[in-house]
C-alpha cells in the first residue's frame, strides 16, 4: 500500500528541467520521500510516501515506475538511507575490507542486508551500516547513477558545522516513524549519537533522560533541539517539556532556499534529514 502524505510543487518547477535538477531521496523503513532542486539550490518539489505491505521481492519497482516525477532523468540522484544498523568507527581502526566484521560487532545481519561505508570527514570516522538489498537493487535499477550515504552522515556534518556547540553540549531529537535519534555535540565533537525504536511517547522520555543522565547533563541546564516530525501539541513533546526546561524547534537549514508552498505545508523542524542529506556530498 502507498499513500502520499505531502505533495508539494512550486510554480518554478519545470519538469523538462529536471536533467539539471538534484535528487535527494530519504529511505526509511515505511517511509520514502524525496526533494528536487535546482541550480540555486532552491527546493522546487518535496514528495513524501507512506509505505505498507511492500512485496519483498523489488518492493520499490511499483512505486519509482508509476512516479512519473522520479521516471525523469536527473543531474544527480542521492539516495539517503534510515538505517538502524550502523557503527561509527574512527578511521584510524577502519579498514574497508573488514566493513562487515565491524558492523556485526554491535548488530546482527542478515543475508538480505548490503553493507555500506561513508567517510565522515567531520569526524574522522567511517559510518557502517546496512540496508535490505531489494531496496537497493530498485534504486540501482531504476537510477542509471545513484550515490548511497546513511541518515546520519547528513545530520551529523549538518549539526557540526551550522551549530555553534563551543559554549554548551547541543543535544538533538529526530523523530523519524518508529524511531527515535539522539545526537550530542560539543565543541564540534560528537559525545553521542545512536537510533532507538520506540513504540509509545514514553520510551522516547526515557531514551532521551537516558542519554542526558549517562552524559552528567541537566535537563534544567541544557537544551533539547528538535528536528524530525514532531510538534508543540505531540504527546510526546508534552512529556519532553515536563523534564526539560528549553525545547527549541530548529528552523530550515540556510544552504537551501525554500519557497512559500513548502513553507505553508508544515513545521520548520520537519525533513531536517531529508535536507541534511545534501551534506553528505
């Protein structure tokens, strides 16, 4: 089952332009979305799909043929994954032949999952993870030239270099479907950073108080910045802001322009890691 959850197209999209157009495309575990922009790096389109019962055999096939936007040849295509198995490693201790053998060092993997790497150069790490490798065989199909990187590669360069963290620990909330990330920055190193699955607003409280008491950080003391799906009347934003003295909804990152039908259409906290993807160039 796919349902369009956003469907956004400005006035200055041009669809016989699109060979000039970038693709960012999010893939999550029931989510899909995508973003298209042009030469000046204003967004001209978002899309966003709620996936469900997917075959498990080309799940993705249906959904990129009968897109008639995503049919269209691109400039270049970016295919972001929201993957819950993924290590940070210094490069220091990586090797890419022993990729595999890092990862199942914190994860299990199956035969159905592809192993992937990305430099990281804000950190001076590898981020390795893996992905179920039908999805990967549509994109590849699909796309004649597609570059893979993982969520957090974006998020992470995006709140190293654009948040000043010299003064005070910025700690991070993205809320993406079933799952919740946490990322803790100071003095633009990375103290934390991990994806927890949740079922119920509570075990977000509980993940996020976890990370604040394991790090010595007071909840009166130090901010909590939101991005991902999350609003000011959320259950879950209610419970945050009974422990939490200073909640901050992040604003739309300035390396894109964006124009007034996606400013209209929701928060300015939503797609942060959508939007971060482009860091990962």
């Amino acid at each position: 089952m796919v349902d369009i959850i956003y469907n956004i197209f400005e006035d200055d999209f041009n669809k016989s332009l699109t060979h000039t157009y970038n693709l960012s495309v999010l893939m999550g575990t029931d989510r899909l979305s995508y973003l298209i922009s042009n030469e000046q790096n204003q967004v001209v389109a978002l899309r966003s799909y709620q996936l469900s019962g997917l075959p498990h055999e080309s799940p993705l096939k249906q959904v990129l043929i009968e897109d008639s936007i995503l049919r269209a040849k691109f400039k270049t295509v970016r295919v972001g994954l929201f993957a819950p198995k993924f290590s940070l490693i210094p490069l220091s201790l990586f090797s890419e032949e022993e990729a595999s053998v890092y990862l199942q060092q914190t994860t299990t993997l199956n035969k159905s999952d592809q192993v992937f790497f990305d430099l990281v150069e804000s950190l001076k790490a590898a981020n390795i993870y893996a992905f179920a490798i039908p999805y990967i065989q549509d994109f590849k199909e699909h796309f004649s030239e597609v570059n893979f990187c993982h969520v957090s590669t974006g998020l992470i360069n995006n709140f190293i270099n654009n948040f000043d963290s010299s003064s005070s620990k910025n700690i991070f909330l993205n809320i993406y479907d079933h799952y919740v990330m946490i990322t803790v920055i100071e003095n633009n190193k990375l103290l934390f950073h991990n994806i927890f699955s949740f079922k119920a607003s509570p075990d977000c409280l509980y993940y996020i108080l976890l990370v604040y008491k394991q790090l010595g950080l007071m909840p009166d003391r130090h901010p909590l910045y939101i991005v991902g799906e999350l609003v000011a009347d959320s259950e879950i934003h209610k419970l945050l802001y009974k422990y939490i003295k200073t909640i901050h909804f992040v604003n739309r990152p300035n390396f894109y322009v964006f124009g007034e039908k996606l400013q209209a259409s929701f928060a300015q906290n939503f797609f942060f890691d959508l939007y971060s993807l482009k860091l990962c160039e």
